[in-house]
C-alpha cells in the first residue's frame, strides 16, 4: 500500500505545466473478518462494506462447524478453527491485489481468541478483538463445546491470567502491531478480566486502543450497540490504514522534494 | 471507484469454506489541486500526501504564469489559466488508474474562481473551494492583473451579486455535485461577501459544507490556520470519498444477498 509520487507534465498550448502525481500501488491493504462461536459471516458483512470504503479488500468467511460444514458443530475444534483462519489468511495474502504486509484481522469472541494466537503464526499489521474469549491450553484437540464441560472455566475467565499461561495471551505479549480491544460493558459471557488479561498482554503492541461499548451485552443485542460497535472499528481502520498510506506518501514525498532539490531546480519539473 | 463483491471458496482440509470479498475495483477516485495566485504547486502536496492516505491518485501542478512558465506573470489571462486546468483535468482523467466519474477538484482563491467555471465544462463530483475570489465577467482576455486597476472591483467583492450575474456563479449554481467552501476569518483581500456570494450560488448541489477558518488571513500566514484547514478539507475528503466508496460496496453487499437469497441458499456458498 505504498504511495508512487512522480513529476509530471502537463501540455497545454505548446508549454508543458510541471506537476506531481501522487499515486498508490495496486497491492492495497487487506481486512480479514473472524466470527465468533455460533456465528456467520454474515454478521460481518456490515462492518466489512464500511471498511471496504477505506479502499481496501475485505473477506468473511465461515468457519468449520457452522453454517454448511461438513464437521458437526459439536465435534469441531480449535485447532480445526484455527487452520480455518490461517487458511484464509494465506488465501487472501495470496491475492495479487493484497499488500501481504498490510493485513488487518477483525475477530470476535472465540474468534478473537483464534486470532490472538494467529499472530504467532502469520504478519497482522492490524489486530481488532472485540470481546476476545479466553480458554485454558490443554485439551487442544478437544471439540471446542466439550471445553465447557469444565466446571473451572467461568473461574479461570474471573481469574488474572499472566501472559506466560495463556497460549494466546502469549501471542498477545509477542505481538507488535496495532491492536484494538472492545469490550462489552454488560458481558457476562467473556467477563471484565478476561478483557483486562488480554490488554495487559499487550506489551510490546506499536500502539494499543480500548474501547468499552457502554450498556451493551455479549452478543450486541441491542442495534445500538451494533451501531457503537461499527463507528468504534471504522474509526480506528480509518485512523491505521489511512494513516499508513498517508505516512507513506509523506515519506516518498520527501524523497522527492530532496531528489528535485539535488537536481539543481526550485521546484518539480516534468520529464 | 466501485466495489465488487464475489463469493469465493477458501480450501482447508479437503472442505471447502465459503466466503465473500469485498475489493475495490482498480479505477481509483482522484483529486486536482489547484493553487492560487502568486502560489505554486508545493503548497498543495502536504494536503495531497494525506489525501492519498485516503487511496486516491493526487495531482497538484503549476499554472501557466507561475514558476518556470514561459508566459510571465504579468501577461498571463484568466482564459489560459482556466485552459490550464482543463488540461490538468482532462490528462488527470486519462489515466487508466483513475474513474473519471469521481473527480475531486480542491482550488484556493484565483484557482478557486476559475474551478468553480471548470465545473460547467467538466464533470466534478466533489468541489473544495478555499476564499474563492470573484472577478467581473468583462475582459476576459486581459491579463490578470490588470483586472485589479479597476477601482471598482473592492467594492464588487463586497457587493450581492446574484448568481446569474457573474460567469463563476452561474456555474456554481448549475453544479450538482458536493461543495465544500472554507472561509478565512480576517481574510481582507476576498471579504466575507464573496464567500456569501459562492454560498448562495450552490442551490442544487448535492450536499454544502461551509467553514470558517477562525483566525486566519487569506494567505493563512499562521501555521495553525493551515493545519486547521487541512484538517476541515482531509475531514470531509474522507466523508465524500469513504463515503461514496462505501456506499458502492452497500449497494453491491445488497444485490449479491439477494442474488445467494434468489438462488434458495441460507448464506453465500462458493462457486
């Protein structure tokens, strides 16, 4: 998602105006949309049409064991999830109209979890959780509904969980990135610590936002909540990605104002 | 600048995840800037280098009279100058990277005047005036700065001149696309008058955003006055332009839910 700056000229009546055309590259910046346990992609396909207005590729997509899966929902498990969304990472990274360095990941709940740990495996410029969910590390490879049978989950979710423990949370302490966190105010599904566990984790983040969504549940039930949810992550996409690509321009404008200057000329020149 | 939305297929694990992508189609939206007079084409780049944060192609360039013309300062019309914007348009339009019907032009002061005409003869979806100035119709071929040995033409910047009076508001009122017109507050050389004049000119565009600069000269000497005019033009830049772009992938998200509906399947499948 670079920014090509170039002299230009201009012909009009037999002169040649001098100008400067400011121009990305064709890689744009990409948004990878994660839903959470017992959703669709089509939950993600509102934020996704917004974001896609920043002048990015988006994708959704459904994980296995939802929607028209062949693996039940209640045999499918993290680990299955969890190459779900690096393949669809890979996939789209592959795109030859993605920037592979500028990818965004947007997830939600057991998503968010999923993604945290995606990290540690693939380059996300761009991470944005809301309400990421939070499961102990053993029994990897048991369906993700069995994980519920254990009686100390609601604890372990109320618990301070240092960054070592986790297997997410450690993805979050190693991430470098930007990150964004939104927490429901009124979850009783992922509680307040789960949330504070995964900010605390983000130790080495280039830059970190928390954001809590005042009065809303787990599941955003309430249109409102959606509509806070929704101007809450465009508002930060729009502060990254359009930050990005204007740093870039910045830089590359200065590049040639310097070569102009070198060149011996007051100012750009067509050649 | 539109948006096109495709079912895809993401492959993991001999099954098929169904999925949708959003991507911009390659025609990006772009922007001509055009400066004022006395100006050159710098003091445009740092507005354009964050305007391409936005993803859209910029050009600023310098009109005939300024720099390194061939026609001095002192003999240059308002006929060449506005055939000088027609050429920055109609070469900016060509480029196969840019959607010709999503052109912005942002003009200050003389360039401003002459933008404002450029809108009767060339398709401009979004218009930035900054102190528009305001010249009598009369002796077009002049030079420019013999119109200012009128000793009438104070006074005519402080008078009510009905649109249909004046070539540039005539203009101004058969434009039908987006307006932003942005005010200095002490600005002496274009008084308060011309902005009223442009403002009521605008009867049937789409949307008008008008702003006072608080503060500020015409030149905005004061480097705060700059940056709070850059922040008012890249703010409503990104309104226009995110905006449109997002409604595009609205409008195209809506037609492929009701084409996955019409094909009797609960959710979009690859194909």
């Amino acid at each position: 998602m670079d920014v090509r700056v170039d002299t230009v000229g201009i012909d009009v009546d037999g002169e040649t105006l001098g100008g400067t055309m400011l121009a990305p590259t064709r890689e744009l910046p990409a948004i990878l949309f994660v839903h959470g346990w017992g959703g669709d992609q089509r939950h993600d396909l509102a934020r996704a049409r917004e974001a896609a207005g920043l002048g990015c590729v988006c994708v959704t997509f459904d994980l296995r064991g939802h929607v028209h899966s062949k693996v039940p929902r209640e045999r499918v498990t993290r680990a299955q999830n969890l190459a779900d969304i690096v393949a669809a990472y890979d996939w789209l990274a592959e795109r030859p109209s993605v920037d592979a360095s500028s990818i965004a990941v947007v997830a939600i709940s057991y998503g968010g979890y999923l993604a945290s740990i995606l990290t540690s495996l693939r380059d996300v410029r761009w991470l944005a959780l809301r309400s990421p969910a939070l499961y102990k590390d053993e029994a990897w490879d048991l369906p993700k509904l069995q994980l519920h049978a254990d009686p100390d989950l609601p604890a372990y979710r109320r618990r301070r969980i240092a960054a070592g423990e986790n297997r997410a949370l450690r993805a979050c302490a190693a991430y470098r990135g930007d990150v964004l966190v939104v927490e429901a105010e009124n979850d009783t599904i992922v509680p307040h610590a789960v949330t504070e566990n995964y900010l605390a984790a983000f130790v080495a983040a280039r830059s970190r936002t928390a954001r809590v969504l005042a009065g809303a549940d787990h599941a955003l039930s309430e249109k409102s909540a959606q509509k806070d949810y929704s101007s809450v992550l465009i508002s930060w996409l729009t502060e990254m990605i359009v930050g990005a690509r204007g740093s870039a321009a910045k830089r590359n404008v200065d590049l040639h104002k310097a070569a102009v200057r070198a060149a011996g000329e007051g100012a750009p020149r067509p050649h």
